[in-house]
C-alpha cells in the first residue's frame, strides 16, 4: 500500500497600483456603467 501526499502553499500578495493605473481602471468602470445602463434602458423601450 501507497500513500502518496502532497503539499502546496499558495501565497497571494496584494497588488499595489499606481495613480495611472487606478484612473485607468475607473474610467473602465464608468464606461461599462454607461453602457450597461444605455442597453437596460433600449431593452425597456423595446
């Protein structure tokens, strides 16, 4: 009989951002937000 075991750690580091990124990623935001409310309201129209 073999017992084969294995063990693994997973480490996870917070990423740190700059001020580009961070713009960046909120202008991504808000134009997701205006196209998903652009699409809500046609789809209410239709």
């Amino acid at each position: 009989m073999t017992l084969n075991i294995l063990f693994f750690s997973i480490t996870i580091k917070k990423r740190k951002t700059n001020l580009q990124d961070a713009a960046k990623h909120e202008m991504v935001d808000k134009l997701y937000e205006e196209h998903r409310d652009r699409q809500m309201s046609i789809h209410q129209f239709m």
